[in-house]
C-alpha cells in the first residue's frame, strides 16, 4: 500500500470515530432528556384551563395571573388596620362558635360563652362604628357595605339572632364580665338537688322522694319566682326541665300542690251557687205573699166607709 492510500485510510477511520462519538452523544442526551419529561409531574397550567373556557379565547402567548388583587388600585383595597379587624373578628368568631358547640348539650350557652360573645361584640362595634380608627378611617364601609353579600355582617347578626333567643342577657350581667346574682343561686340550688339525687338513686326512691321532697320543692318555687320576674334564660330552663324530668319520670316521685287547695275551694263555691241562688230566691217570695195578705187593713177600710156614709 502506498503512502497516499496508507493516510485516506487514517483519514476516514477517524471520521467514523468522530461520527460514532457524535451519534451516541445526541442519543445519550435524548434518551436523558425523554426520561426527564417522564418523571416530571403534571403542572397545573391557568392558561390551559381558560383555554378550554367556551367563553373567553386567550390569544397566544398570553399569560394569566391568578391573583387578581394585584391588578387592581390600592384605593380599592382595605387598609392594614381594617385588615387587622377583620382577622380579629374571624378568630373571635369561631371561638364563640366552638363555645356554642359545647355548651349545645345540656344547654349552657349563657354560663360558658358570655365571654366569648362580649369578645365579638366589641369587635364587630369597632368596625361598625363610625369613629375614625388610625389614619382616620373608618372599617364600616369597606367591611360592611361594600358589596351586596355583606358577609360580615351576615355573620354577627346569625351569631346575635342566637344570644337573643336564647334570652341570655337576662342571665349575664351588663359589660358580659359575669352571671347574675339570681342565675348563680339556681344554678347552686340545682346542684343541691341532683346531689341530693345521686345520693339516694342507687337505693329506695321512697327514701329519695321523701329526703329531697324539701329541696325539689324550693327550686320549683325559686324558678316560678325568676319565670314571674323574667330573670331566667334557656340555661335555666333546660336546668329546670332535665330536674323535673329525673323526679317525675326516673324515680317516679309526687308531692300534692298547694294551688289545687283554692281550686277546690272556688270550683265547691261554684258547684253550690245555683243551689244557695235559687233557694234564697223561694225564701223571698214566700215572703212578698205573706205581706200581700193583711186583713186588718181591710176591716178598717171598711170601717172608714161605714163613717164617711153616716157623716153624708
């Protein structure tokens, strides 16, 4: 072989190396990268999604914001400090509604949640209010009345429809900081009476209707007492209701009422009426006929008659 086709030969052994190399090189990188596109997740693409809206049509190339509210002025969105309040009221929201959860069963939504209720209800004063906060401004408008749904508002008014049924502030004194002197002392005697229940529940209720009779007694007079003078909330009277319920229905136990006296009394007296009426009416008459007839004023009419002839 001569020197000419010695180095064609090199020449073209090297360009099939370098190819070679190449082809691997581009297969390697391909083969990296399908294995790349595999294991990526799916990614959520808003443009592909709005894409598919049959109402609007993006152009191409467009890019959506999810965040809406940095398109729009800073006028338009409230202030730190109304942000602020609206946080605090949400929070003091749902305290007072887990307290109400609690307190559904037996009912005990005045004595456990009047704090967290008087916690709401300053704050909701403070952004319906028309003082002037920091900076001064006000939350109400732009809390409460700036736009239709009023959700704010909504809410507090729900959670007060609630305080009012259930009667509570006839239970809690004014400023929310305490029960009423009247409701801690039923609640103190209904405690009195179903210890006086438990202690006597596993033995003879004869024992128990006749040792509790006196302390069941009072507390029906103490809750006729708040009913007549409207100190009493649903507390109270669910308190009422499960006690008369565990002495009349588990224990079976009566004591005559003392109202039934009059009754008795009033219904004989009106029973009797017709009777004592129509004999004192035969009595009367009997009377009048005896006065009809008097004949010694009839022998001196005619006596006088006699005189009045032998004068003419």
């Amino acid at each position: 072989m001569s020197l000419y086709e010695n180095s064609s030969f090199w020449v073209v052994l090297s360009l099939i190396y370098i190819y070679a190399q190449v082809a691997s090189g581009e297969a390697n990188v391909t083969a990296t990268d399908s294995a790349d596109t595999m294991k990526q997740p799916a990614s959520f693409s808003p443009a592909a999604v709005v894409g598919n809206s049959p109402v609007f049509k993006p152009g191409v190339g467009s890019v959506f914001s999810l965040n809406l509210l940095s398109s729009f002025p800073e006028n338009l969105e409230i202030s730190e400090y109304c942000s602020e309040l609206l946080q605090i009221f949400g929070r003091r929201y749902v305290a007072y509604v887990d307290c109400l959860v609690t307190a559904a069963r037996p009912v005990q939504v005045c004595q456990k949640c009047f704090s967290s209720y008087g916690n709401l209800t300053e704050t909701y004063v403070n952004i319906s209010s028309d003082q002037m906060g920091p900076g001064n401004e006000s939350c109400r408008d732009s809390l409460l009345r700036s736009d239709c749904l009023m959700l704010v508002y909504r809410l507090y008014s729900n959670m007060e429809d609630i305080w009012m049924k259930s009667q509570c502030d006839q239970c809690v004194a004014k400023g929310f900081q305490s029960l009423t002197n009247d409701t801690l002392y039923f609640m103190d005697t209904v405690n009195q009476t179903i210890t006086c229940f438990k202690k006597y529940q596993q033995g003879n209720h004869t024992e128990l209707c006749k040792d509790c009779k006196k302390t069941y007694k009072g507390l029906n007079e103490l809750y006729s007492r708040m009913e007549t003078n409207h100190t009493m909330c649903i507390d109270i009277e669910d308190a009422m209701n499960m006690t008369r319920r565990l002495w009349s229905k588990n224990f079976n136990c009566s004591f005559p009422r003392e109202e039934t006296v009059p009754v008795i009394a009033v219904s004989s007296f009106m029973l009797f009426l017709p009777i004592i009426f129509y004999l004192s009416s035969f009595l009367h008459s009997e009377q009048k006929k005896r006065k009809l007839i008097h004949p010694k004023r009839a022998k001196s009419y005619t006596s006088l008659m006699n005189i009045q002839n032998k004068l003419s």
